[in-house]
C-alpha cells in the first residue's frame, strides 16, 4: 500500500477539447530535446497547440470559432 506521495502512481487527466492535467512536480521533454519544469502541484499541458506557453495551457482552446 502506498504511503509516501512518490510511492503512488502519478495522476494524468485528459480533458476533453482541453489540456492534458498532470499531477507535479513535472519535467516535460519537448521534440527538440530540450526540458521544461513546473513545481505547481497540477500542471495543465497544451494538447491543442495554440498556446502562447506552449507546453503549458494558456486557454487558447477556449478562443476557437464553432461553425
């Protein structure tokens, strides 16, 4: 049974037409190699790539235009 924060499986939730929640401390490596880290203790990363912060979610999805 896990006792210790380090011990349990890390929480990944997907929200639909949104970003991507990852329970943190999070080091993210991006495709060209380098890494970025947030300490926050939920950390939203983009899956729309339309952020300003890309990797992290700035919202942007929410400013689409729905036919």
């Amino acid at each position: 049974m896990p006792t210790a924060p380090e011990d349990r499986p890390r929480r990944v939730t997907v929200v639909p037409g949104g970003p991507v929640l990852v329970e943190g401390p999070v080091e993210l490596e991006l495709p060209d190699g380098t890494t970025v880290r947030s300490d926050r203790f939920v950390v939203a990363v983009c899956a729309c790539r339309r952020s300003r912060r890309y990797p992290f979610c700035d919202t942007s999805h929410r400013r689409t235009r729905r036919a």
